[in-house]
C-alpha cells in the first residue's frame, strides 16, 4: 500500500511514471457507511485522496478514519461566484497550493450519458471555469487533466474509465507537445491528473447527510458499484503496465 504514495525517485529503480493520478473519494464524512467503504478503497489501493464535507453527519468519524489509516484528505466544497474570491485567498494564505477544476475533456462526445445528466455536467464545468482566472490570480493551480463525470455510477467500468483516461491524456500529451515543442528528457514532468469518484456503501434511510438526511445519490448502489470496481485487480494492474502512479496531491 505505501508504494502508492512515495513520490518517484531514481533511487527506487522503478520506471518513471507517465501520469501521477489523485483518486478521491469524494464526500468522506457523509455518513460512517460511506466512511467505511472509502477506507476500504484507500486500504486496497484503489483510491489515494479523500474528500471531507465538514458539514457531513459522520465528519469525525471521517477524521478519525484518515488519521488511523494515514488517508490524505481535502475539504469537499461546492463554490458560488459570491465565494470564490475569498476561497482562493483562504488557500492562498494557508499555503494550499492545490484545487480541483472540473472540466473533463471529451464529456461532450460521450452521447452515452442522458441529455438532462449531460446538460448538468456541463454547466458544472461552466461554472468552473468561471473560477479559472480567481485561481490564477492567486496561484493556485490544479492537475493537468480531471476526470470523473463521465465515470460516475454505473457508468463505471474497467473500459469507460479506460476510455476516459486514454482520450484526455492523449489530448493532454499533445496539446503540451505542440506549446512547449520536444522536451529534453532531463525536463520530463509526468502529466498530472485527477478522478473524482464517490465509492463506499450505501447510506441507511434517515442515517447520515449534511443536515438533511441522505439523497437519493447516497443511498444508490451504485456507491458499492464503484467501491468494487476501483478495487478489481484488473484496473489496478492496469495502472501499473501504463505507469499511472496513484498519489496524493501533496506528491505532485
């Protein structure tokens, strides 16, 4: 398990990654049911990052699972345009560097998803990048490529996560190939990404929520859905022949 978190050094005589992928869980602290199935999907190596909703039912039993298992973990917040200004700065004087910025490249062609979850999606990523130029003033940054809208629920697969990692880093290589030309290889820097994903099992009637009691979202089997797949050894194997190093953000 360690192995998936030690930054990539010469002296461990390993391949250098190609890609440092974060894989968070997100909404640690919904409820100790979805507290329980992240650990387990941190504990197998199927995730390296977790999500806190400081406002979740169960945020200190998600706080004492990080500390015992060693999870690395971020704070879960949804940001309006009244709050993103000050968030930056709140990062920017606490010294956190990172921040996730989700606009997945290729969700317009994945005419798979329903149109209203489609047209929901994009206004997400719409939303987001109206926050770009806030983060950029205070220079706070994100990983190269965000996945995980595409690979949501049942739409998560061996194959779909595949796709979705193949197509983003191919336009990720090229579009660096073409601003900064042959890299010498003494200047090589893997490409950096993220995957949001939310695993764990699913919440009892009126047990967990921020307030509100669970939704529907947090009593779906698609929650163990994900905590099955993130955990096949087939996508876990798969990370290690394509060099994919799963990592925390600190490790970028």
């Amino acid at each position: 398990m360690l192995a998936l978190l030690i930054k990539w050094s010469p002296a461990l005589n390993m391949p250098q990654p190609r890609v440092k992928l974060v894989v968070t869980g997100d909404d640690f602290g919904y409820c100790a049911r979805r507290n329980r199935g992240i650990a387990e999907a941190f504990l197998a190596g199927g995730i390296s990052n977790a999500s806190v909703l400081v406002n979740g039912a169960s945020a200190d039993h998600a706080a004492q699972l990080a500390k015992r298992h060693c999870i690395p973990i971020g704070l879960h917040a949804n940001l309006s345009e009244e709050v993103r200004e000050v968030f930056a700065r709140v990062l920017s004087d606490f010294g956190i560097p990172y921040t996730r910025v989700p606009v997945e490249l290729g969700l317009h062609s994945c005419h798979f998803l329903p149109p209203s979850l489609r047209e929901f999606y994009l206004q997400v990523e719409k939303d987001a990048l109206q926050s770009v130029e806030v983060f950029h003033r205070h220079g706070i940054r994100w990983p190269d490529v965000y996945l995980g809208l595409s690979t949501m629920g049942q739409n998560m697969s061996f194959s779909n996560l595949k796709r979705a990692l193949t197509f983003a880093l191919e336009a990720r290589t090229s579009i660096t190939a073409q601003a900064d030309g042959h890299c010498a290889p003494e200047s090589y820097r893997p490409i950096t990404a993220e995957l949001m994903v939310h695993p764990g099992y699913p919440s009892f009637p009126l047990q967990g929520g921020c307030g509100e009691g669970p939704d529907d979202f947090s009593q779906s089997s698609d929650r163990l859905h994900e905590l099955k797949t993130l955990r096949d050894p087939v996508l876990l194997s798969y990370y290690q022949q394509q060099r994919i190093l799963l990592c925390a953000f600190n490790d970028f």
